[in-house]
C-alpha cells in the first residue's frame, strides 16, 4: 500500500505501537483482585458486607470509589498522523 511520504509497513506500526501504549496502559492500572477490605483503604469507614460480596477485591468505600470516578478522565486517542488537512494548511 502506498503511504506518500511514509515508509512501508509505517502505518502498520503505528497501530502496533497505539495498540502496545494501550495495553500498557490498562495493565498498570490492573486492580488486583483478591480479599475484600473490610474498611476502606482512604478514609478507614466500614465496608458493607453486601459491597464485599458483590465487588470481590473491593477497597474503597462507596463514597470514596465516587469521588475517585468523578476525578476519572477518558483518555483521549492519540492521532499519530495527524489529518490531511492539518498537513497541508
């Protein structure tokens, strides 16, 4: 496949290394799942026995787990490329 400027099998690594950062990625911020803390790991208030048993490996409390989801920020895609039109302007 033709790439313009690009080298062969360029594309292709680019896909393999956005594959490769994102795998990266989601195994550092892999929980371990293991026993369930009976008081948060934060703020040390009880755990509800019904959280431990359906969260298994769970170590926050509900209030806690909120406020560290509200803080949660997508991340955004990386374009490696950048557009065409972005290169020609």
């Amino acid at each position: 496949m033709a790439g313009g400027w690009a080298r062969d099998g360029a594309v292709s690594e680019q896909i393999e290394a956005t594959i490769n950062d994102e795998l990266a990625r989601l195994k550092a911020n892999k929980r371990q799942v293991g026993e369930s803390l009976t008081h948060c790991a934060e703020c040390e208030e009880p755990i509800p026995e019904a959280r431990r048993v359906a969260l298994p490996g769970v170590k926050l409390c509900i209030d806690c787990q909120q406020e560290r989801d509200a803080a949660f920020k997508p991340r955004a895609g990386i374009n490696r490329r950048g557009s065409k039109d972005s290169q020609l302007k």
